[in-house]
C-alpha cells in the first residue's frame, strides 16, 4: 500500500509539475499575443493618422483645383470680353482726301 501511495504521490507531484510549466508556457504566450496586439493596435492608429492626412492633403487639392477652375473661367470671360470689345470698336481710319480740303 506504502508503496501504490508514493507511486500516486508521485504521479501527483509530476502532475503539479507539469500543470506549472504548462501555465508557464501559457503565460508567456499570453505575453506575446498581448504584446503582437499593442503593435497592431499601434500600427492601426498610425493608419488611421496617414488616411486623415491623405484625406485632408485630397481636400485641400480639390480646393485648390476649383479656385484655379474659377480663375480660368474668369479669365476666359475676360478675354471673351475683350475679343468682343476689340470687335466692335474697331475704327476705319482713312486719311482725308485733297477734295475734303
């Protein structure tokens, strides 16, 4: 009987053992993984600040494009304008003839 007890004591001892490496091994993953998810969840936010960035870059652009459409269509009716002016005021010059004298 002594001896069937220290082969469960010892069985329960190596059980032990193993339980602790095994929670060891468990806690160290855990580390990893909490460790992997703090360097995604970081790389996520540096994301999110580059999309913000494009996205203000891409307003800006869109402003900048409708300014210079502006500028070039007041420009246009300036020249078409001044095509319209030169048209009409147009002077025939002729210089006075002796019989005018």
């Amino acid at each position: 009987i002594r001896d069937r007890y220290m082969g469960v004591n010892d069985e329960i001892t190596n059980l032990k053992i193993q339980q602790e490496v095994d929670m060891e091994a468990i806690k160290k993953k855990n580390e990893e993984l909490e460790q992997q998810s703090n360097e995604l969840n970081n790389k996520l936010l540096q994301l999110q600040d580059e999309k913000l960035d494009q996205q203000q870059k891409h307003q800006n652009l869109t402003k900048q494009v409708e300014e210079q459409e502006k500028e070039i269509k007041e420009l246009i009716q300036q020249l078409e304008q001044q095509k319209h002016d030169l048209h009409h005021s147009c002077l025939l010059y002729t210089s006075p003839s002796p019989r005018d004298s």
